[in-house]
C-alpha cells in the first residue's frame, strides 16, 4: 500500500486522472466517497457533477462495494488531504450483496 507522502508524489504530477477501484466508502451527504485501488486508496469530491451518484435518487446509484471507473481532476491539498474532483463516474461490477428489487 503506497503511504500518504507517495500519494502525494503521484497526484502531483498529474492534473488530469482516471482509475478503477472499489468505493470502500460514502458519504452522500457531503457527495464524497473513498475509492480503494489495491494500492492506495483516493478521496473522491462529486461535488461537481451534474448529479449525486450517491443518493437514492436517479438512475446511477453508487454503493459500498461497487467497482467504479472515475474521471477527474486531482485536487492537491495543502492542509487536506489530496483528492480526485470526479467529472464522470461509471459502474463496472455492482457489489453483489445489493438487495435486488423483485416487484417488477
């Protein structure tokens, strides 16, 4: 697992960013969420986007457990933390655990 100070050094060098990870974790609310690579894991800000990908609302809904695709501009923080300002968010593999709605 890459530290915090080898984050840095990445995010750095690039504005522009796309990775694959699991969301590890979400907070809908402040439209951010935790996406872990494996390697490192990487704040997410959706605050910029059209839409909340984590609210119960629309039709891509981001969960725990998902595998996502995220597009966006690093954010280099210089008392936060570094984060990823998502422009685009794609589900790859929905987190099999999610309940399935069976009225249909």
């Amino acid at each position: 697992m890459a530290s915090n100070g080898q984050l840095r050094e990445i995010l750095s060098h690039r504005r522009r960013c796309q990775t694959t990870g699991s969301c590890a974790k979400s907070a809908g609310l402040y439209r951010q969420l935790t996406l872990e690579t494996g390697a490192y894991k990487i704040s997410v800000d959706t605050i910029g986007m059209a839409y909340n990908p984590l609210d119960d609302e629309g039709y891509q809904q981001i969960d725990e457990g998902d595998r996502i695709y995220v597009s966006g501009a690093v954010d280099v923080g210089v008392f936060d933390e570094n984060e990823l300002a998502a422009s685009a968010i794609t589900i790859l593999v929905e987190d099999k655990t999610k309940q399935v709605n069976k009225d249909s």
